[in-house]
C-alpha cells in the first residue's frame, strides 16, 4: 500500500493507492485539517498521522509519498511546510518508509501533454467525471505523488 501524502495551508490529504503499473488505483483520499496555531495543534497532527501510518500491521507497513513543498514564484504556506514536516516525523516514528517527490516529477510521471498543468491531468486521471466530490488540488498532489512512487518501484 501507498500513502500519497499533500500538505496544504489548512490541511494534510492522503490518498490510499495500491497496485502498480496498470493496476495502480486510488482506493481512497482522506482529508485531515489541521491548525498551525500552536505547538499543541502540530501535536495532535503528529498523533493522527502517526495512528493512521501504523495501521497495517508489520507485514503490511505502507510506505510514504510525501509531495514536498512548492518552491518558485509561488510558494507554499508556512502552515504547509510545518505539515509536511510532521507528515514526515510521523512516518518516522511510525518505522514507515517515506519517498519524497517533488511537484516537477509529476509531469512526466503522470503523461501530461504539452503546457498541461499536472494538477489537471491527476484529476482527469484519478477524478474523471467527477466523482470524488471532495476532490481538491491536495487530493490531486497526493494521488499523484502515490503514482510516482507506484511506478518508481516496479
């Protein structure tokens, strides 16, 4: 099992995938919000992911696709990087494998054409008649950053 994990402002999106290649399928996004507000909220954060990323058994340990933060003209929130971070720490309390991949991967990992945005090729790919209603651009960087690391490790 992969978890493809997208921290946003106000929110960490994990996307359940399992399978590889022409079986890889996202079998669930879950949305957790969060606040950054204290070092209590990043706490509770911390436990949640943690709980969640031990599921599983030690026969069955997912492993990590963590989206990192975007870099360039248009940055990623403070809150963000804060949720990646303790993405990344609950992972490693949890003894979980984690691959980091970066937004500029994504393009050629998910086939896009030419001046195709990533975002909206994930969710042609992954929400295409629009289905899952809570589908977000978290949604579509954790379905993709799973996609990734499903087709790394073939």
């Amino acid at each position: 099992m992969i978890l493809g994990v997208s921290a946003t402002r106000n929110a960490v999106v994990i996307a359940h995938a399992t399978g590889r290649g022409g079986t890889f399928a996202i079998t669930s996004i879950t949305s957790m919000p969060f606040k950054a507000q204290s070092g209590a909220d990043l706490q509770d954060l911390l436990k949640r992911l943690a709980a969640l990323f031990a599921r599983g058994g030690k026969r069955r340990r997912p492993m990590v696709a963590l989206l990192g933060p975007s870099s360039g003209r248009f940055k990623s929130a403070v809150e963000s990087i804060k949720a990646e971070a303790i993405a990344e720490l609950a992972a490693a309390e949890s003894g979980v494998p984690v691959v980091k991949v970066t937004a500029a991967s994504l393009k050629s990992a998910l086939g896009c054409a030419t001046g195709q945005k990533w975002q909206a090729r994930a969710a042609e790919r992954f929400n295409p008649r629009g289905r899952r209603k809570n589908w977000s651009k978290g949604a579509a960087g954790a379905a993709a950053a799973a996609l990734k690391v499903a087709g790394r490790s073939l």
